[in-house]
C-alpha cells in the first residue's frame, strides 16, 4: 500500500532530524502522538501538534511519560497508528508501559531522541548511552526492534520503516535517535506519497465469535487486530495469557506466549536486518557503528584507507534484532572490529559476545556530549590491523 | 568550509545559519550541515549557528577550526575569534563589535548591518543584511540561491523587505571589495 498524500509533505527541504521524524511518521499514516515535552525532542511533537489538525490527526500533552506510554498503547487498539517521543529521562518512565506494549504485541513507535546521561544528564548534549535499555529496560524476557539514523533524511525514511515493522510483527519499534542528529539541519526530500511504502494495520475481517488477539503456533508471525469499539469482546492484558488474550498462570502458556515474542524477532532478523556495508570482502578489519558516529567513523575508515589499511564499515541500521549470525560468520574472517559509540561499551559487548574470541573487539568508548574525533577511531583501526 | 555565525539570541543567528545552508543544499547542488548552540536564555544570551559546506556529504557534522566567523555581538568576536585558521575571513557589525582582541593573519571586513536594517525601518532584518553581506565577500554561496532560500523561512509579508535587506549587505559588500 502506498502513503496517503494529505499526510506527505512532497518537496525538498531543509529541516532537522526532529521535524524528519514528524514528517516521516506523518506520511507513514500516524494520526496519535501523546507525549511531555523533553529537550531534545520537542521538536518532534511541536511538528506534529501543528501538522495534525490538517491531517485528522490528535496530538495529546500527556502529564507525564508513564501516562504518554499507556496512552499510546490505548489509542493503537484503537485503530490509529501511535507514536510518543522523548529522551532518556522520559524514556525510562515509559519501560513499565512499553513492556505491557510488548505483552499485548501493540504495534507503536516509541522515539528516543538520546542525550547523555544517567539522570538529567546532557539535557542538550548528545549521546547514544540508551541502546542497552532499548533492549533490556523493561523487565522480563521480550525482543525488540530498534532503529537508528544518521542523518534528518533517514529520520523521515526510517520512521516510515519503523512504523511498517512495527504493524508487521506487532510490537513497539525503537527509534532511537541521538541529539546531534535530532538538532542537525540538512536538505531532507520527502517522495511523492506514491513512492512511499506503508504496511496498513492488519484488521481481522471474519466472524466476530471467531476472533483470537493472539495467534502463538509457533511459525513466528502476528495475526490480524480489531478496533476497540467495534463491538468485539475480547480481553487483553499484560498478564500470561492464551490466544484469545484471557490470563493463564502457568508455566505451560508462560512458554508459550514468551516464546513467541521472542521467536517472532529473532527468527525474523534477517527480514527486519536493515546493514550498509562496504568493503567488507577483503577487510582485515571492520568498523561497526550505528547512528551519528556512522558518519565520523566513515571519515575515519577513508583516512585508514587512503593509508593502504584495509577497512571495512558496517553500519547498523537496525541495531535491535542483533545480527549474530552475520558477526559470527565474518569473526572467522577479520583480526578485529572496531566499534566506536557514544557510551562506555554496550554494542561493543555484543560484538565481543559474537565474535567469541576469533576476532579481537576494540570499542572506542566517548561518554557522551559530543561526536568522536574521526582520529580517536582511526588509532584504534591502525591497533586493530596490526 | 566550515562557517561560524555568531551573536547574541534573538538577533536571528539561527536563521542567518539556516538560509546559507538551505541556499547551499537545495539551490547551489552543494551539501550543508547545520547545527547550533545557545545558552539557556531565550534572548540575549551567546549564540551561534555552525554551517559546514560541501561538495561531498558532511561526515563530520561539527566545526573545529572556521574558516569563516561571522560575529554580530562583541561578546561573539571575543568568544569565538580565537578559533579561525590563519587566512580566515572574519565578518563584523561595524557598530556592534570593536575588537580588542585583533588578528592580523585573517582578513576583517566589516558592515553597519543593524545601522543599515535600522534605516530600512526594523532592526529586526540586519542578519540578512549580514547574509548579503557574507554572500557578496565570501561567494560560498550565489546571491540567487539566497533569494530563492527566503520563503518560506520569512513570513510572506516581509518576503520583499528581506530581499530588500538581502541585496543591501550584498551591495555594501560588492562595493567594498571592488
């Protein structure tokens, strides 16, 4: 299905990361925002509050984050396509609800425009020290979907990707973006609406006695979802429960139903894997990056190039589901990967977890507040060739 | 080229920054990264909009060494005129600042960019007299991307006043260099 054109704002432009990501969630069909203002996101949901009304869309200014999480949840059973924004602060207030966005497999986008922390942090600096809570923030045992861009262009093509995987498999998809991408200004062109892909919501069509919310037969996909006041009775709940959504406190629909949150992504990850690489083939070794240090990395393996070292970059799109298998594979093939990121170590970890000791991993840590220095990343390639 | 528009908020440092890059990006073919910074004061506190202009996609989205300042408060021209490589063209509002500090291995030019804006009735339009300005000395940019880089990012009505203060500084600035 393509992109409703009341929704698509076709030009070129020149705006940042933040307004990208309205727009893109806007032509990928969303029409309910409910969020609390935090820097540096704002922005995001100022755009879509003054887009809204000419597009049907309802924005709410919730009191707070846990509320704007819960809100979102209500609205995307409902019907209309929901989203909420924020950063770190925000984020963590909201992993209660998006866990219970998880349970009743409710498709959203939750977006995290990263800033440093723990706490209050960097309000207005950047980070990307929120990628280990996108995975594991909410309690119990779940997998996600998380996305990163490095550039506004990417923030509107992504949210648009974010909101398609997120009614594909029926779960919250984590756009986590950073500040620096957020606040930076580049030319972003918006598509006409019909070159522009949109995954509709899945709405079940047959008997209504017939309806089950869940569908948990082991062959990893989602089934269809209704409209709350369309006059069907059926239950949800963050509790265990069976395919038609009642609770069951047992270890037997406990292995059920966990197991199909998991297995419906980690069994799809080479279908949601979104990569760029290049020049991996000959590489003796590969930088691994995602979001905003992409970019300062890629500056950093052109450097290494033009010095005769033999560089390949790997950049994760979707940096959630994990590509393991991919790791694994070319741990057998490369001396060492470089994974440069704005935090102390958390991709890093899982690099180190995949390449189990055939490759070395050298992270190049920055705990937060600005870019890496493309030379900080380049010494680290020359250990790592050596 | 990296470029640093500096000066105190509520002077339109932003948009100074924002017009240059959307000129470069959508009608010069070029590739521009804006990114800014401010003090928490809503007006008044230091401000700048840093512009990095390309042929080639921006990697490095931040600027280290300009080879462009821009400075529109005295507070700015301090601040940052330590930072320009040796060559650099240093941009001044000839009432606004009067340097202490003084670099003779750039190049300084200057233009009463609020005198002239305060002329044109508003003060209010003196950062894209400063734009036309910048657009006549440095050339990063055409004088026509600038114009057709106005709306849309200045209300409708004042569209012909901002071209008015637009060919103003590009003209001062012509003028200066001939």
């Amino acid at each position: 299905m393509k992109a409703d054109p009341i929704g698509v704002a076709t030009g070129s432009h020149y705006i940042d990361g933040d307004h990208a990501c309205a727009e893109g969630a806007i032509a990928a069909g969303c029409r309910f925002l409910a969020g609390y203002p935090i820097t540096p996101s704002t922005e995001v949901a100022e755009r879509m509050a003054e887009r809204f009304p000419k597009v049907g869309g309802m924005f709410i200014q919730m009191e707070d984050e846990l509320a704007s999480m819960a809100a979102v949840v209500g609205a995307a059973w409902a019907g209309p396509k929901s989203m909420t924004v924020t950063s770190g602060p925000g984020f963590s207030l909201m992993m209660e609800n998006l866990g219970l966005a998880i349970m009743m497999e409710t498709p959203c986008v939750v977006v995290n425009v990263q800033r440093g922390g723990p706490s209050t942090g960097l309000p207005t600096l950047t980070g990307q020290a929120d990628m280990m809570q996108a995975r594991w923030g909410s309690h119990g045992d779940y997998e996600i979907i998380a996305i990163s861009p490095n550039s506004p262009q990417e923030c509107f093509d992504l949210t648009v990707k974010a909101f398609n995987l997120s009614e594909k498999y029926r779960v919250p998809v984590l756009f986590m973006m950073d500040e620096c991408v957020g606040h930076m200004t580049e030319k972003v062109v918006i598509p006409e609406a019909d070159k522009i892909d949109i995954v509709p919501r899945n709405f079940y069509k047959g008997k209504k006695e017939d309806y089950r919310p869940y569908k948990f037969n082991g062959d990893n996909s989602v089934g269809p979802m209704i409209k709350a006041g369309d006059g069907y009775n059926i239950h949800i709940t963050g509790l265990t429960h069976d395919e038609r959504g009642y609770p069951v406190i047992n270890a037997d629909a406990q292995d059920k139903n966990v197991n199909h949150l998991v297995d419906k992504i980690i069994k799809n990850e080479e279908d949601i894997r979104m990569i760029e690489t290049d020049q991996i083939d000959d590489a003796e070794v590969i930088v691994i990056s995602y979001g905003i240090t992409s970019r300062v990395a890629l500056k950093a393996v052109q450097d290494a190039r033009a010095a005769g070292m033999k560089v390949g970059i790997m950049r994760l799109i979707t940096v959630w589901p994990f590509p393991e298998k991919l790791i694994k594979k070319l741990s057998s093939k490369v001396k060492a990967f470089i994974v440069p990121e704005i935090n102390l170590g958390q991709v890093s970890i899982e690099v180190e977890r995949c390449a189990a000791g055939k490759a070395t991993t050298i992270g190049v840590p920055h705990a937060g507040g600005w870019v890496h220095d493309p030379n900080d990343i380049l010494k680290a390639i020359k250990k790592g060739v050596k | 080229m990296d470029i640093r528009f500096s000066g105190f908020g509520g002077q339109g440092i932003i948009k100074s920054g924002m017009l240059i890059g959307k000129a470069a990006s959508l009608f010069d073919s070029k590739f521009a990264t804006l990114t800014q910074s401010f003090g928490p004061e809503a007006r008044g506190g230091a401000c700048s909009a840093q512009v990095v202009i390309d042929s080639n996609a921006v990697l490095y989205p931040y600027i280290v060494t300009p080879e462009i300042l821009v400075a529109m408060s005295q507070e700015a021209y301090e601040k940052f005129i330590g930072d320009p490589k040796k060559g650099s063209i240093v941009l001044t509002d000839t009432d606004l600042v009067k340097p202490k500090t003084k670099r003779k291995d750039v190049k300084l030019f200057s233009i009463p960019a609020t005198r002239i804006a305060e002329e044109m009735g508003n003060r209010i339009f003196a950062n894209v007299v400063m734009v036309g300005f910048f657009t006549a000395i440095t050339g990063v940019v055409s004088i026509d991307a600038m114009k057709k880089a106005l709306p849309g990012s200045v209300p409708d009505r004042f569209i012909d006043k901002n071209i008015e203060a637009l060919e103003r500084g590009y003209t001062y600035g012509k003028e200066l260099t001939n």
